[in-house]
C-alpha cells in the first residue's frame, strides 16, 4: 500500500509542476519591470521608418490599393508625437503624397526609392522611381532631407553590385539632396566600393536578426560598435543607421527574447547611449506591418513602436508590464479547474462509476486547470503566428487534439491510482452499456488521441528543425498532455492493453531525436528551445516509461499474489 502511495505522490507532482509553469509564465508577464528613464532633453525619436500598411487589406504586394492622403497624414499625426523625421521605402501605392503631408505638419523625409528587378510584377521601372523621387526632392526640398535609393536590393539578390551603382550614379548626378543606399552592415563590407557612388553610407544593424543574435543586454553595445567600425570603414563619408529596432513578440534566437519589455529596455538604452556615442538612428518602425508575418513569422510583424491600431507601445519613461491582462491565464485555470471538477462528476452520474478518492479529484482538477491557463496563451500565440483561415484552423484542430489527448490520459490516469485489486469494471470510458457504448473503450480513446498528438508533435519538431528561422517553439500545444502522459506512464497498471504501437514508437524516436539535434542547433542560451525540448523529450519517454512500468507493476503484483496466497 505504500508503493502505491508513493507512486500516487510522484504523479500528482508532476502535473503540479505543469500548472506552476503556466501560472508563473503568466505571472511574470503582469510584473512591472523597471528600465532606464530617459532625461527630460530626449523628448522624441530622431527618426523612424514609416509605412502606412498597418490594416489588414493593404499591404504593398496589393498593387490595386493606393493609400489616401487622408490616411498617411492620420499616421504621422500620430508619429509627430513621438518624433519629427521619418524614412519611407517607396513611391507607390500613393506613397508620393508623403512629402505633401509632411510639409504640411512641419516634419522632415528621408524619401525613399524602391528599387527592384526591372521585370518585377507590379513594379515601375526602377528608372521611372528614380526620376520621380528626384522630381520630389526637387519639389520638397525644405523637407526632402536624403534620398535613399534601394533598400537591401544586394540582401534580396535582385540587382548586382554594378547594376545598382549606375542607379546610383544616375540620381547622384541629378539629386539637389545627399544620396544613400541602404543595406545590412555585413552587405556594406562585401561591397564596399559601393560607398564612392552615395553621399551617405545607410547601414542597417538589427542584433535580433544577426546571424548570431544578440541578446537585449549586449544589443546596444552591439549596435554602437558596429556603426563605430563602420565609421572607421567608410570614413569620411557620414554613416547613418538607417534601421535599428527590436521585435515586441516571436521566438527567441540564441539569447535574444523579443518582447514588449525588451523593446522598451533596447530603444530607451539605445537613445540615451546615442549622443556620447555620436550615433545618427533611424527605428524600425512606426507601426506594425502584418503583412509581414507572411515572410518572417510572428517577429516580422510586431517591431512597431506603436501597434497597427496607432496606440503607443514604446514609451521613454516608467516601468514597463509585458502584459497588462496577465490576469487572464490565472482566471482560466480556476475555471479549466472548476469546469474539469463539475464534468467529471456530471460523467461518474452518467456512468455509474464508482466514486473517487481525494487523489483522483485532485488530478481531474489539475489537468482541468493547465489546460484552463493554457487556453489564453493558446489564443494569443494563433493570433499572433497563424496568418490565414487555414492556419488558424489548423491551430484550432491541433488544440483540440491536445485537450482530448489530455482528457484521455486523465481519465485513465485515474483509473491506476487503484491498487491492481480493485476492480476493473470501469476500463470502458462509459462503463458498462448498450449499443455503442460498448466500443468506445478508454483504451481506443486514449491509443487515438495519443498517436495523433505524438504525430503533431513529431511533424512540428521536423519542420521547425528543417526551417527554424521564422517558425516558433509551440510548447503550449503540448505542454498538458506531455504532463498527463508523464502522470500516466509512472501509474500505468498491469492489465491485458497492449504497450505502445510501433507507430507510436517510432514517432517517440522521432521527437528525442529532433530535441537533442534542436537543442544543439539553437544552442544553450535559448531558455525557449530548452523547455520546448524538454516537453518533447517527456512525450517521447512517456510511452517507453509506460511499457516499463507497466511490467514493473505486473511482476510486482503478481509477487504480492504468490506472498499473499
């Protein structure tokens, strides 16, 4: 009896430990974390990039939709707030009116020229661009203050290196403002004879998108020291880091965590390093372009200093709240908790089950409330990852593969709380019946469910080890059922079922494998990878563990019957 005590101790910890980690996850979100204030004199941004592609039909791939004047001055009525400069990337789409507006609220423009292949669908010839951004240049030059001819065109392989020289040359001829090209810093390096055809070197230093990522405590360090090497590279020409920024949500890469938090703590640090360092700063960007989702994940979308509805994200001053309904996971989980207790009795009137014991009640609740907690953060992630009907539905059929495989292992969770003597009557999930309730045994509840998460689990491991770039760690999908099915393999009781399929086997094979080789790929200082991998790591060995145990318990109990007899 006391084995069995024991053993019931050690696995109601284990979904104990689960709920911790979703009530303090949630927890830490609504801690106000103090940052650096900036000094009164640092009232507003030097610049920031500005497009007008917030709302989700336009985006500039829609070459049929033109953005209003209307529209682009409610924008930087907005951004004049925060900041009296912005970059623009093209000319498009309605984009010309930018200088007009501009003009009209008393702001500065570092106009932008889009440059692309010629034979690009949709595009103006970049020739037709240049002369119309030189036109005005012409036009505005009170307010025109550089003309940024081609953006990252080198990083997207879509001109060669001369070819964009003769642009270059072409509006430096012409231009009656300094002219620029901007690029990643690494591009500036390779091609650094570009610097004789531009007035001004554009570099763009991101630490978050680095080929070796950069965490938030070393990002501005980073940042200075990259544009002081490029000064020292490129001297005398005048260096501009014509984007720099820091993503409010994603996953995490090596040690950099995109946040709310974290893109407060880099801009303030950032604007108040920024004058003993010399730096001239342009931020990516003004509002969050959803669009962009399609091409970078959760990250490409949410590097706005103020949402895609035009409320302030960043702010100079006061602590910051990661985020401020925080309070919605811990209100899910007491009523997942509550919901879990009142069905499961509504089940045991239904079915004629025995009734159950502290323990039993105290699992069903538990397991109610992780998935309670998780159900939030479930909504939170679809909204923020998931950029079609398709997906969304996907995410959606996943969750409730999740919730069944977890209501499947809890109910037979219960069942092996029971020492091997008591009776077996209730391994149906319906208990004795008629008709159809005959053939939906626990057994083949569970054994579906279970192949089917462990299928989920597997394909998203490969994926996102094959793609890991843009793609997030979706821990919270997995997270109650690794817990239950870790409850389960150390209470599994010695019966007639079958131990895992080879299906089952294999896919378990499948997600160690994937773990330990993300793990490696992602390195040691990814806190996300590593709790990621170790719920896969917990789904893989609960079917080894359970045929183990199992057999464990079988000899045991068998001994116990020979001793007794």
């Amino acid at each position: 009896m006391r084995y069995f005590r024991s053993r019931t101790a050690l696995a109601l910890s284990i979904p104990l430990c689960g709920l911790l980690i979703v009530l303090t996850w949630w927890a830490a979100r609504g801690r106000p974390v103090a940052l650096v204030d900036l000094p009164q004199p640092i009232a507003s941004l030097p610049c920031v990039s500005y497009s007008p592609f917030r709302h989700p039909n336009i985006n500039p791939f829609n070459y049929k939709v033109s953005v209003t004047e209307a529209q682009i001055e409610t924008d930087l009525r907005i951004l004049k707030k925060r900041t009296n400069c912005i970059r623009t990337y093209g000319l498009t789409q309605g984009l010309d009116a930018v200088p007009t507006v501009a003009q009209r609220l008393g702001m500065r423009v570092k106009l932008g020229v889009w440059l692309a292949r010629d034979d690009s669908p949709g595009q103006a010839q970049n020739r037709a661009q240049i002369d119309r951004g030189l036109q005005l240049a012409q036009q505005y030059r009170e307010v025109v203050d550089l003309l940024v001819v081609g953006n990252e065109v080198l990083l997207r392989r879509e001109l060669t290196q001369e070819q964009l020289g003769q642009h270059l040359d072409y509006a430096k001829q012409r231009s009656p403002v300094p002219i620029t090209y901007a690029d990643v810093w690494e591009f500036w390096q390779r091609h650094a004879a570009l610097a004789r055809h531009v007035d001004v070197v554009t570099v763009h230093i991101l630490p978050y998108w680095e080929d070796d990522p950069v965490a938030v405590a070393l990002a501005v360090a980073h940042v200075r020291a990259t544009a002081a090497q490029m000064q020292r590279e490129f001297a005398p020409k005048p260096v501009w880091v014509g984007e720099t920024g820091w993503p409010a949500a994603g996953r995490q890469r090596a040690g950099a965590v995109p946040g709310l938090v974290e893109q407060n703590r880099f801009v303030r640090e950032l604007l108040a390093s920024a004058p003993q360092a010399g730096l001239d700063l342009n931020f990516i960007e003004a509002f969050d372009q959803p669009w962009k989702r399609s091409f970078e994940g959760a990250m490409g979308g949410y590097w706005g200093l103020f949402d895609q509805f035009g409320n302030a994200r960043v702010t100079l001053r006061g602590a910051v709240v990661e985020d401020q309904f925080w309070w919605r996971g811990w209100l899910g989980a007491a009523f997942g908790g509550l919901i879990a207790l009142l069905a499961r009795k509504a089940a045991l009137s239904f079915a004629r089950e025995v009734k159950l014991d502290w323990a039993e009640w105290l699992t069903v609740a538990q397991a109610g409330a992780i998935l309670g907690g998780l159900l939030p953060l479930q909504w939170l992630m679809m909204a923020q990852w998931d950029r079609t009907p398709r997906e969304l539905a996907l995410s959606g059929l996943l969750a409730v593969v999740s919730v069944l495989a977890t209501v499947s292992a809890v109910l037979e969770t219960r069942q092996n709380l029971r020492a091997p003597a008591a009776d077996d009557s209730s391994a149906k999930l319906l208990s004795a019946g008629n008709g159809w309730r005959r053939f939906i045994t626990l057994e083949f509840f569970h054994s579906t469910s279970r192949i089917a998460i462990l299928f989920c689990a597997a394909t998203a491991a490969l994926v996102l080890l094959l793609d890991a770039r843009y793609r997030p760690f979706p821990w919270w999908w997995f997270l109650a059922p690794a817990a239950a099915w870790g409850c389960l393999a150390i209470l599994q009781s010695a019966s007639n079922r079958p131990s895992g399929m080879p299906e089952e086997r294999l896919l378990a094979c499948i997600l160690a494998v994937c773990s330990m080789a993300i793990l490696v790929q992602e390195g040691w200082a990814n806190r996300q990878a590593i709790g990621y991998c170790a719920i896969l790591l917990l789904l893989a060995a609960s079917l080894g563990w359970r045929s183990r145990t199992k057999t464990m318990i079988a000899s045991s109990a068998a001994g116990a019957h020979k001793s007794v007899v």
